[in-house]
C-alpha cells in the first residue's frame, strides 16, 4: 500500500503516520524529518533549506522532489506513508509520474482535518525529542519527566518553526496550496477525509478502518 497524508501543519500527520506504519508493517516517510536531519550537518543544500524550513516557508519543489525521489527510490519495502509531501498540486504530479515510470499508484490520500484554534494550540504545545524524533504534547500527551523524552531519555525542544508567529505562517502557506492539491485527489478517488480534533486513538481508529476496509 502507498499512502500520503495531506493536512495543516499541527494535524497529527507525522503521529498518524508513525501508528500506521507499525500497524501495517509499512515504511514510514517524513520529508521534514529528512530536511531537519540534513539541517544538522553543514553541506551546501543545508544552508539552502536553512532559507526555507526555520522560517515555515516552503522548500521548492524541484529540491524536494529529488529528496523524496531518492527516498523512495531505495525503498524495497512493499508499502510507505509519506507525511508531509506533497504540499501542493504539482508536487503531487511529480510524484505520480515518478510512481507511474515505476509501474506504481498511490493507493489513498488521507486528509486529517481540524480547526485552525485547535492546530495553532496543539503545534504551540508540540516538543520533540532532540534525539529520537519522539512527538510530545504539553497538554495532551506530556512527558513522564519534564523536557525528557520518555523512550531515550534526550533532551526535548521546541521545534524552531512552532513559535506562534511562524505557525500563522504555516497555516496561511497551506491554506494557498491545500483546494488544488485536495481537488486532484478528488478527481483520482482516493481521497478520504478524517476528523483529526480528537485524541490521538480515536482518529488513527478512524484511520486504521478506511485502510482496513476502503
Ligand atoms: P513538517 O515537518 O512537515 O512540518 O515540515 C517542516 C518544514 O520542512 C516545512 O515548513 C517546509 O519548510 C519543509 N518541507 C517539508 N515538506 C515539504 C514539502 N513537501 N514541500 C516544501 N517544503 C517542505
């Protein structure tokens, strides 16, 4: 199975796609866990990104494109969950006529949906561990100890792109790229849409019944 999830930042994608990929035996893709890996090094594309990722502004599409392209490309697995590409429609046909060269399809569009006071609260209160990548939230699923991560023990961080100012960014970035995006899944019929205002558990419930069941 290949799956993308589309959504605001803030939505749950990255836990979401974590859940699916233990539960479905998948691999798990995240081209903003790929940039801010590449962030910590100092190469040429790091100081590129660095223009792009810190400040909430979106990577051209030709440089992220080659990431998830050689990404994807060194996968043997059977199946990934890609979170976080595509963020808009031509990114999206780029992605088609690489899988179409390679016989493939994407079999679902997930759309995690939520309102914009929930997202802006939930990114404002979301740490990472510095570490492992671990997802926390202050009010809904905080740390055993403070500013530890629960599996490695690493120090957690705010990510530099969760400050409020740079979220409203986000979102704003988003709502300009997300109907076309959305509407080119809609044409393919393999969009479905899931209500992400819940608890974790109870939207990958909902998750988990649509790729289950269709
Ligand atoms: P994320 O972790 O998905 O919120 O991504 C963090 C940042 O990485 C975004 O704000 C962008 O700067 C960059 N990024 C990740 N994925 C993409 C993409 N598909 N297109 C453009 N920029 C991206």
């Amino acid at each position: 199975m290949k799956i993308v999830l589309i959504g605001p930042p803030g939505v749950g994608k990255g836990t979401q796609a974590i859940l699916i990929a233990e539960e479905f035996g998948m691999e798990h893709f995240s081209t903003g866990d790929i940039f801010r890996e590449i962030l910590k090094g100092s190469s040429e594309l790091s100081l590129k990104l660095e223009r792009y990722v810190n400040k909430g502004e979106l990577v051209p599409d030709d440089i992220v494109f080659e990431t998830v392209k050689e990404t994807i490309s060194k996968d043997e697995s059977t199946g990934w969950v890609l979170d976080g590409y595509p963020r808009n429609k031509d990114q999206a046909e780029l992605l088609d006529s690489f899988l179409k060269s390679e016989n493939g399809s994407l079999d679902y569009a997930i759309c995690l949906k939520s309102n914009k006071d929930v997202l802006i609260e939930r990114l404002s209160s979301r740490r990472v561990c510095s570490n492992c990548g671990a997802i926390y939230n202050l009010q809904m699923n905080p740390p055993k100890e403070k500013n530890t991560c629960d599996e490695c023990g690493e120090t957690l961080i705010q990510r530099k792109d969760d400050v409020r100012e740079t979220v409203e960014k986000r979102i704003l970035i988003f709502l300009r790229e997300f109907t076309p995006l959305y509407k080119y899944y809609c044409d393919q019929g393999i969009i479905r849409e899931v209500n992400s205002d819940d608890s974790v558990g109870e939207v990958f419930g909902r998750v988990k019944d649509i790729l289950s069941n269709g």
